[in-house]
C-alpha cells in the first residue's frame, strides 16, 4: 500500500514512486540506497499540471497517487523536463487517460519524444520565459540544456517559489520521509550523483545556476531522491563551487596546466614527451608536467584530466594500437568536461606507427579541441626530431594560452 | 575561400565552398556540440553573428527545427546542416545561443 498523501507545498504535491530495491542505476553508477522516480502534481484554480512521470515498472504506484489527488480531466499540463525512460516510463498512459492534458517538453526534446514514442503524438516547446497558467497558478520554464542531456529544462512555480529542477540537485537515495530535513545523510549520494552525472556538464550547470539566480527559490523539486527545502541555497552554493572550482595550481599561480601522459617501451615515446614538455613548459603561462601511465591509478587519471587544459598523449604502436593504458586514460573522460580542452597526440613507433592517429581520433569523438595533427617518429628520434618535439609542444601551450588557431581546410 | 571564425575556441580556419560547418568543426577540433549530425535533434545549434549570406540556405531539415525552438531564430543554423556557399567572405558563429 503506498501512503498516497505527500504534501511538499500547499499546491504541490509528490506523487513519484519509489525504488528502494534498485542497486545499479543507468550501468554505471551504484545506488546502495535506492533511488525515487519524483513526479509532483501541481493545482490551480483552472487545473492542475503533471511535472513528469516515472519509470514504467512503477506506474502502478505513480496512477495510484496521481488519481489520489486529481481527475484526469482536470489535468491541463503535463510536463516532461527529461525524457529519459525512468521519467518518462508512464507517459503514453497518462496521454490515454488524459487525452486533453497538453504535453510540454523543450525543443531539443523533440527528436527524442519521437525516438522513445515511436509514433506521433501532440506536444508544445517551451522556451525560456514561456509560461503557462493554471488560474491561480504560474509556471514559468527554463531552458537548460545538457544536464545531462541535451532535452532538459526546468520550471519555476511563483506563487510558491517552487524550482522543478529536473536531474540537477537530484540524489539517488530512497527514504520515503522525502525532505531533505527528515531523510536520513544523504550527503554521499548528492555528490556521487553530481560527480557522474552532471560533472561532465559543469558549463552548464553554471549557466543553469545563472539562470535560477534570477528567481526566489524556497523549494527545489528535483527528478531523485530528497527534496530541497530547509536552505535550497545550500546545495545551489554546493554546485556552483563543484562545478567552478578553482584547481590547484591554477589557483595558486594563475596558470595554465598542460599535462604529458605517456608509455614507453624502449624509451623513445619517453624522450618525445620529455621533450614536449620542455617545449611547452618554455611559454610564459604555462606549467606542464609528464606522467607514465603505467604508474597511475584511475582517479589520478580523473583529477589530472580535469585539471589540466591542455592533455597530450604519448603511445608506441604496439600490434597496430596503442597502449591499453592509454585508452584507459580517455575512458576516465566520461566523468569529465572535455569541451575547451585541447587535445594532442604522439608516439615513437618501429613498423605500423598508427597509434598517435588513433588517440587522435578518439579526442575528437570525445569534443576535444585538436588543433594539431598527430606526431609521429620512428624509433629513435634524432637531434631534429627532438626539435620537432619540442616546437609542437610550444605550439599546443601556446594555443593554450589563447593564441588564435589559423588553419585552412583541403578542398 | 571562407575565413570562418569558431568565437568560443578562438579557431579561424578558411574553408572551401560547399564544407559544412560540422565538416569544419571535425577539422579544426572545435568544441561545438553534435548530436545525431543529420539535422534531427537541433543539438548543434548555434549564432551565426556575421556572414549569413556565405552559408547555404536554410534546408527543410533546419527551418522544421528552428520552428521548434521558436523565438528569434534568424541568426541561428544547424551547423550539421549548412555549408559555405561563396568562395569569399567571412562568417563568424558563436556557440552560445
């Protein structure tokens, strides 16, 4: 039996569901305290809207507390700020039961309503600044793309200051007492869920929290997990500093990190990037330092790549690929921003040499900005090679430190 | 050729008529967003500040999409979807929209 009465404002209420059973969530993250699937119904004098549903295995309970608290020919809004499956799972349900409910979802969720529907339905795109009415009742949408998906937006109810904030502010963590007050420590998994799940987007959170700043928040409502009531300026103050903060030695000197990972067999991918080094560590500005991958352990990797601007990779071509350490290294990019970081490439090799290209193109997928082409030498490098070596490092430090890139594409 | 300056990676590249501005972004190792690269999902939105008249007319594909986001678009192209048109001039985009 599930406790059908939520009341999170006088207007608003909860009627997600719960998942106290689940353990890992989307593949990746672990979720040793469950999760929720937050959905709220809001009510005005003219109707009420449906802020999102949930993952269709737990439709039962969502309807349960949906029809609780309205009738489906009262619901004049229902609103989608992600589409994601666990947010969206009851959806073409809801639609049938509430055939004159107008759906509202962003414009970058279009293509994806298409891709998760399969089949035609109506919808409204909401911008930023478009708002819509439930009588006494305003809601007032956000654009804010890209956390984590390109689809998601947020909303902001006025007359209770209440911030729809999609994924942002959300935790993976089941207690049915709900409130941020009453749940138990759910510290850990606040982080964890910025740390996997918005982290990669930190420009965005930051244009996100620009765009709350402009509003008086008393109650954030976010897609999992607790909501956000006793100091909602909390946890905005907590994500504006993850997501700005200053590293190390870029808040000590005011400088540019630019760093070197590499592997060596025979010691020749190791002289290139010694060299690399000293190149781009000659450019006022810049600090850079070398790593060998075979020494460093996965959240070394984290930390290093999203403190540096600049990452340069060394690998010898071994069986027509590059070392495994080395994609290593990019898989930890899933955890990060790569966008505005610039991405180069290297390696000695002995008979096929495709390494450095391949590391190339891999940036390249992951949005790193490349803007020199891969260095290769052969085996031993020479006096001049070692030239080459060092120049290409004080190009990439100087396209670090702001340089215009000029280039011209092959026709 | 096109002098295309990418604003927010402080790229200018020339480029040749007829390369899209995705083609240019995969050369230079811009940090603009793609998603499908076919025109469907809108994600490679961008602000076209100046030069418009250098790029292809808007297709079916971009005009549907931007009828979608609504608002002022008419600075805004797919870049997956428009290409450069002249053999001379100078486009400058920016990212943010």
């Amino acid at each position: 039996m599930v406790d059908l009465i939520t009341k999170i404002t006088k207007s608003v209420d909860f009627i997600g569901a719960f998942d106290p059973k689940i353990r890992t969530f989307d593949i990746i993250m672990k979720t040793a305290n469950g999760s929720s699937y937050n959905s709220y119904v809001v009510r005005g004098s003219e109707g009420v809207a449906i802020m999102d549903t949930v993952k269709k295995e737990f439709s039962e309970d969502f309807f349960k507390r949906l029809e609780f608290m309205c009738d489906y020919e009262e619901i004049k809004y229902i609103v989608l700020h992600h589409l994601e499956p666990d947010h969206s799972g009851a959806l073409i349900e809801l639609m049938q039961k509430a055939p004159k409910a107008k759906l509202i979802i962003s414009g970058r969720a279009v293509m994806m309503l298409k891709g998760l529907i399969k089949s035609d339905i109506e919808f409204e795109v909401a911008n930023t600044g478009r708002i819509i009415s439930l009588g006494d009742k305003t809601i007032e949408f956000l654009s804010t793309p890209f956390l984590h998906w390109p689809d998601t937006m947020s909303s902001y109810l006025h007359e209770e200051k209440v911030l729809f904030s999609g994924d942002v502010f959300g935790s993976h963590y089941y207690d049915e007492r709900l409130f941020d007050d009453e749940v138990g420590d759910f510290s850990y998994a606040f982080k964890y869920y910025y740390d996997h799940i918005m982290r990669p987007f930190k420009q965005y959170v930051l244009q996100a929290l620009k765009l709350y700043d402009t509003f008086d928040i008393k109650v954030i409502a976010p897609l999992h997990g607790p909501i956000l009531r006793t100091n909602p300026q909390f946890y905005i103050d907590k994500y504006a500093q993850w997501s700005s903060e200053a590293k190390f030695r870029k808040h000590e000197f005011g400088k540019k990190m630019l760093s070197v990972f590499y592997m060596s067999s025979y010691d020749n991918t190791h002289l290139m990037a010694k060299k690399i080094m000293d190149g781009a560590d000659s450019v006022e500005g810049v600090v850079a330092s070398m790593y060998d991958l075979a020494s460093l352990d996965e959240q070394n990797m984290i930390d290093l790549l999203e403190e540096s601007d600049a990452i340069i990779i060394g690998s010898p071509t071994i069986n027509g690929d590059a070392v495994k350490p080395a994609w290593d290294l990019l898989s930890c990019m899933a955890f990060l921003e790569s966008n505005g970081k610039i991405g180069a490439s290297f390696g000695s090799y002995g008979w096929t040499g495709e390494a450095p290209e391949m590391l190339h193109d891999r940036m390249r997928w992951l949005k790193f900005r490349l803007p020199v082409r891969p260095l290769k030498i052969k085996l031993i490098p020479t006096e001049d090679e070692q030239q080459s070596c060092f120049e290409f490092g004080v190009e990439i430090a100087e396209i670090t430190m702001g340089k215009m890139v000029e280039m011209e594409m092959e026709i | 050729m096109v002098s295309v300056s990418l604003q927010d990676d402080n790229i200018r590249v020339k480029v040749p008529k007829g390369k899209t501005l995705r083609q240019v972004a995969a050369t230079t190792g811009a940090s603009m967003e793609f998603g499908c690269r076919v025109g469907d999902c809108i994600t490679c939105v961008a602000r076209v500040k100046s030069g418009m008249i250098y790029l292809s007319e808007k297709n079916e594909k971009e005009l549907k999409a931007l009828e979608i986001l609504g608002g002022n678009v008419s600075q805004l192209r797919l870049m997956c979807q428009c290409y450069v048109r002249c053999e001379e001039g100078e486009i400058v985009i920016s990212y943010a929209v």
